[in-house]
C-alpha cells in the first residue's frame, strides 16, 4: 500500500513535461542535446525513471546519444488520441524502427513518454 500511495504523491507532484506530447519529445530531447540524462529521464513516467536513467546512461556512455538524438529528431506523430499520442522513426526503407509513446498524466496535465 506504501509503494502505490508514494507513487500517486510522485504524480501529483510531477511537473515535468510539456502541454502537448510534442512539446514533452522537444523537452526530452533538449535534455539529452545538454547530455542531462537525469532532466532527460522526468520525461518518463515517474515509475519508469531509474530504468532510464540506467539506460540513458549507458547509451551515452556506449557514444551513442547523438545517433539516438538524430533518430527522435526525425519523430513523427501518428496517432493522437483518448490523452495518448504515438510517434514513430522510420529508417531509409520507410520501416519503423522506433516507437514512442506517451500519455497525459491526468493529474498535472503533463505529457510523459511511457514507451521509447
């Protein structure tokens, strides 16, 4: 009962994001342009950012982090739809190669990335 109410108090209190999911990509991804992989890892849901910050963390220290930011800025909406938006990356062969997706935190008002 203690983990469930600690995380409802960490999405109450979770400001970080953007009115819209694009304006939440655009943070995430200036967050990473200054290499801040913890400001970059509050764009996800409060329950997901250890995982990337781990993750994060080792994608710029494998060299990385450029390639990753060249690939979301090229992100395109596909979806938008019941406070959920979808972006996708498609490589040369118009494939998709990523996904990402968010949501609204109905509480705040905020849009997290809740998939990548």
């Amino acid at each position: 009962v203690k983990y469930f109410e600690d995380i409802e108090e960490e999405y109450r209190n979770d400001m970080y994001g953007g009115v819209t999911p694009e304006e939440t990509l655009q943070l995430f991804i200036a967050a990473l342009e200054a290499e801040d992989i913890d400001l970059a890892s509050k764009y996800f849901l409060p329950d997901e950012r250890e995982k990337w910050v781990d993750n994060l963390q080792k994608i710029k220290e494998s060299n990385n982090l450029h390639s990753m930011i060249q690939d979301l800025l090229t992100a395109q909406k596909s979806k938008e739809e019941n406070e959920k938006a979808i972006f996708v990356v498609t490589n040369k062969e118009n494939v998709v190669s990523v996904i990402i997706g968010l949501s609204k935190n109905s509480i705040t008002n905020v849009w997290k990335i809740t998939d990548l």
